[in-house]
C-alpha cells in the first residue's frame, strides 16, 4: 500500500474562499469532475486552517468561483458537457 497524495486536477481562488477540482475516471474511461470548496481562516494561534462552512458574506464570492469552475469543467469536456436546451432546438 502506497501513500500517495492526490492533488487536484485546478484550484481556483478568490480571497480566503477556495474551490478544488478533482478528476475521476469513470470505468469507461470517460473523465468526471468534483468539485469542494472551502473558506480559509487563521485560528486564535495565527495558523491556517479551513472549513466547508461559508458565512453571509461569503456566498457572493463562492457563487463566483462556482461559475469559474463550471465554465472550466465545460471547458474540458467540451460537447459531453452540454446544459439542457444548449443542444439543436426542433
């Protein structure tokens, strides 16, 4: 057993909010993508920590990143990322 460390596949960043994207093989090989996202602080000792939970003021700047991410994984996966209604209207 090994003990490796999986990195994300791209992080974005705005402030102290941060979103990580990870990349999964589905059997078929296909690519599917992951996303968490977490708020970073510093503790009452001055050390860096972090939380999956946002305050009010927060949401703007995650629902920033959240579109940042989106149009990446898009990006990536090019026409099997299609939104609904983005496809040939009859």
């Amino acid at each position: 057993m090994t003990n490796q460390t999986t990195m994300p596949t791209k992080e974005f960043r705005i402030g102290v909010i941060k979103a990580a994207i990870w990349l999964h093989r589905r059997p078929d090989g296909s690519p599917r993508f992951n996303t968490t996202f977490e708020r970073l602080y510093k503790d009452g000792r001055d050390t860096w920590r972090s939380t999956h939970g946002f305050q009010h003021a927060d949401l703007p700047v995650v629902a920033e990143i959240s579109a940042r991410v989106h149009e990446w994984i898009r990006e990536q996966m090019g026409s099997a990322c299609r939104e609904p209604g983005d496809g040939p209207r009859e």
